[in-house]
C-alpha cells in the first residue's frame, strides 16, 4: 500500500507499507523532507515495523519519537505526518493528482443560489456524476453566511442588516459567521472525493485542503499559515475562514467533502460591526482587543486588483493539480434553484437555530 501526505508547511512524505496479520511490515519511509543524521529514517522504518494497523497517527508519531537517535534533527518534516502518511496508506487515499479537476467560475450569484450550489455540486461529486471541482464565487448582493450550528438572533443584529441591505443565509457547514461584499471578497469551495482526505483527522483535512491557497498566496509575497481549527492567517492578522460539511454518497457509499473558504480582499469594518454582534469571548480568543484588527485584506498586502488575486490563486491551482474549465450543468442549476427557493431562502432555514 501506497501513502502521500504533503505537511503543511513542509515536505512531501511517501510512504510503502503493506498489512499482514494485523500489523505494519516492510515499512519503507521516503520523500523530498531533510533528516540528519542519516540514520534517522532506518530508526522511523525500524519503529514503524510491526506497530499495530490500527494505531492512530499521534501513536505512530510516538513511536518514532521515542526511536530517534539523540540530536535529530527534522526539516519540512514531523513524525506525526509520518503517521499520518502511514493512516493514508492503509485507507488507500488518492492525491491531488489522481483527479482530472474542474474549474467553475461564473458570473454574480445571489446569496442563497450558493449555498444551494454547494450542496448541489457536492452531491454530484459524492455520486460520481461530477469531478472534483474547484468553483471559484462571484456575489451578487452583500450578505451575512451563519454556520449551519449557530444562534440567528445572538450573531445578526436584524436592525443593522435591515439597514444596510443585507441578506442573510445560513450554509450547511459549521463554523462561524462571515460579512461578505461583492467587491470586497473573495470565496472559492472544493467539492471532493471522500478518498481525497482518508487517513485524516477532521482537523489534518483542514489544512490539507487549505494547503495549495497558502502557496498561491506566498507565490504573491503573503506568507500566510493555517492556524487551528479553520483560519488562514498571516503576521498583519487573519485573511480567511474555512469551513466544511462532509456528504453521505448514495446508498450510505462513500462520499464528498465540501470545503469552502471566504477571504477578505478589502472589509467595511465599521458595517460589519453594525451587521455582526461580535461578543468578547471570541475575541478574546483570538488574541486580539478589536474586531477591526482581526481581519487583515488582501488588497493591503499585495497592492493587486481583486482579479488579480483570484487570477493568480487560479493558476497556482492549476499549476499544481491541473484544471480544466467547466461550467455548472442545466440540471445542477436547476436543482440549486429549486434548493435555493425551498431551503436557503426560507425563513424556516435561517432561523433553524432562532
């Protein structure tokens, strides 16, 4: 059996493992990551040899930790993404390469439209009908996006968005609220095999998938980082929010994974303040006193046109994995209409969580 993982941050590990009798055999370690001494990478064979099949990652990690000779020294490499490297193996996970990748990029959409093309098109990649889809968003009215878990009344101020003329939606992912405006953001959603993300933690997908945008984004001068559970952030502050819902494929098979991300090219903070009620406690959480300083846009840090920016994201991607332009069929749109009418611009969904 055959295992990549990309660490965030890091190198690429490989890993070739076979399963016999219930425990690991013929572990063979490799990738493009620096190790000294050399001896090192027979003492991560060595402590991967016979380990148990089902041990987690952290226990795998703990296993080479404790093997290492003294002084070892790791570069673009972790022992838990060894691990983790050896968890895909097992699961038979696919790469980013494995897949033809289609790109969706079309003109202004309302709000409701699409969270119900999210679901839409995440569905479809479950059942196999569609490929593995990057679809980049275009807003055609400002809005307000709550997670599928959180309190309408304690995370809107109605008076505020009334005001200024703004919808609010809640998506079928968790996570929390995000203040969007045509101009002024920028939104993208994966939709993807389960099999991209076997082996996995919930939290591992997170920056896994979030990976290739931290690339683009170095690739135009912002070293930026995933920072737990779901942000994006850089030293002048946070730049996005991530957040994902995993869908049963048919017959309870397996399934897809929608991630999806809004970065703040530019922000109206004192609007957003008025829309969002931002409570103490979130904030303190972040580390941060004010609500204006925890949003950092990309026009600031590299001095480009929105376009430009979504341009250049788009040919990191297609750099990296390949992507071929696509468009959003007949019956998916209407499907999403539909959606859009019923579920996500009804008030029974908004205020599913009152």
């Amino acid at each position: 059996m055959h295992g990549e993982y990309k660490i965030p941050g890091g190198k690429l590990v490989v890993v070739d493992v076979e399963s016999e009798q219930g425990v690991l055999r013929h572990v063979r370690v490799a990738g493009d990551f620096f190790l000294e001494p050399d001896e090192a990478l027979d003492a991560v064979n060595g402590a991967l040899e016979g380990a148990p099949a089902d041990t987690d990652a952290a226990g795998l990690a703990a296993r080479i930790d404790a093997a290492l000779p003294e002084g070892t020294v790791m570069y673009g490499l972790t022992s838990e993404g060894v691990g983790v490297a050896v968890r895909r193996a097992l699961a038979h996970a696919t790469d980013w390469t494995d897949y033809d990748w289609q790109l969706i990029h079309e003109g202004p959409q309302s709000p409701a439209l699409h969270m119900a093309l999210d679901e839409v098109l995440t569905a479809e990649v479950a059942a196999g009908r569609r490929p593995p889809t990057l679809r980049v968003w275009e807003w055609g009215a400002p809005a307000v996006i709550i997670g599928s878990f959180q309190s309408l009344r304690n995370e809107v101020d109605a008076e505020g968005a009334a005001r200024h003329g703004i919808e609010v939606v809640r998506r079928i992912s968790g996570g929390g609220a995000m203040f969007v405006e045509p101009g002024n953001t920028i939104t993208y959603s994966l939709s993807v095999p389960e099999a991209l993300v076997q082996g996995l933690s919930f939290q591992d997908s997170y920056a896994y998938l979030d990976d290739w945008v931290l690339g683009a984004l170095g690739e135009m001068g912002i070293r930026a980082w995933y920072q737990p559970l779901n942000d994006i952030a850089t030293d002048q502050g946070k730049i996005a929010g991530a957040a994902q819902k995993r869908v049963v494929g048919p017959g309870g098979g397996p399934g897809a994974v929608l991630h999806h991300v809004t970065m703040s090219y530019d922000i109206d903070a004192d609007k957003m303040l008025e829309v969002l009620r931002i409570g103490r406690e979130k904030l303190s959480d972040k580390g941060t006193k004010s609500a204006r300083k925890r949003v950092d846009p990309l026009r600031r840090q590299t001095g480009l046109a929105r376009e430009a920016v979504i341009e250049r994201m788009i040919g990191s991607f297609a750099g990296r994995y390949g992507l071929t332009r696509g468009k959003v069929t007949d019956g998916e749109l209407a499907r999403a209409r539909e959606l859009a009418r019923a579920k996500f611009g009804s008030p029974e969904w908004t205020a599913r969580v009152p």
